[in-house]
C-alpha cells in the first residue's frame, strides 16, 4: 500500500504527528486487503483539519474532522474510514451472496 503525509499551512513537518499517520494508514490493512493508497493531509486553518482518503477497488473513501488538536482530528477521521471500510466490506459481501443465490 503507497501513504502519503502531507502538511499544509504549518511552518514545520511534525514527525510524531507524521509516524502516528503511517501507523493509522497501514493499521487500515486489517480491515481490507484492498487498499491501494491511502493520504493523510493535515491543514491548519481556524481549526486542526485532518483529511483521509484511502483508494481500494475502485473506490475513493474519504473522512474529514477538525478540532482543537492534529491528534484528536486524527483519530476521529481513521474511526470514520474503518467504519466506511466495513460498510464497503459488508455491502460487496451481500451483494456477492445474492449473486450466488441467483
């Protein structure tokens, strides 16, 4: 799987914030053999802005979520991409089992 980090508006890399982003996107592997890339963008705007997209099959996932903290943001967008991924995960599985059915 390809990750990318990036920082957007912010003087300096932070390379803790940047180690916990790698571990997040290939913790993401668990849930799906899938996932071709994955990006994290970090934005400092009025509020701590994270932004996650993972690629896998054909299908763009993307989570978005701000707050006082990169970390808390961080967080809070990798739950929203794991519960997207077992949404995707769930709805291929029963579209296959109807197939089947058929």
């Amino acid at each position: 799987m390809k990750t990318q980090v990036t920082f957007r508006h912010l003087k300096s890399q932070h390379p803790k914030l940047q180690e916990e982003a790698v571990q997040i996107l290939e913790g993401f592997s668990k849930f799906s053999e899938e996932i071709t890339s994955a990006n994290v963008e970090f934005l400092n705007e009025t509020n701590k802005t994270v932004v996650i997209s993972v690629h896998l099959n054909g299908n763009t996932l993307i989570a978005k979520e701000a707050s006082d903290d990169f970390g808390k943001s961080l967080r809070d967008a990798s739950d929203k991409i794991v519960r997207q991924i077992q949404k995707l995960k769930t709805k291929n599985l029963s579209t296959r089992t109807k197939n089947i059915e058929d």
